[in-house]
C-alpha cells in the first residue's frame, strides 16, 4: 500500500515539476507562433498535453491522499 502511495506522490511531483518548465521552453521554440504572432498547432498540442499531464498529476496526488488514509485507517 505505502509503495502505492509513494508513486503516487512521485508522479505528481514530477509532473508538477517538470511540466511547467517544458512550457516555458515551447512557449520561446520559434515554431510556437506564426508570422502574425498567432499560436501554432505545435504549441496547442504542447499546451494540452501539459495540461492534461497537470490534471493527472493532481488526480495522482488525490489518489494518494485517498490510498494513504484509508491504509492508516483503523
């Protein structure tokens, strides 16, 4: 149960941690934006993506909590 809840805790900690950053580099990538400044499709599908990752990170961290208090549960 407790090894559950340790990668639980590790996904949305990667997930937190790392997801934010790749943004902030495809956000810079010059394929982000067209010539008026409009966003791509290459930068759409990164945001989903990111967001869809930051969303299973906080269903990770949700299910965690759940794990953990039901395995300490008497």
């Amino acid at each position: 149960m407790i090894a559950l809840v340790v990668v639980l805790f590790l996904n949305a900690g990667f997930n937190v941690l790392v997801w934010p950053r790749f943004y902030s580099r495809v956000a810079k990538d010059p394929r982000a934006r067209d010539e008026n400044g409009k966003a791509t499709p290459f930068l759409r599908v990164h945001v989903i993506l990111i967001a869809i990752a930051l969303v299973l990170a906080v269903a990770s961290a949700a299910a965690g909590i759940t794990v953990l208090a039901l395995a300490l549960a008497p």
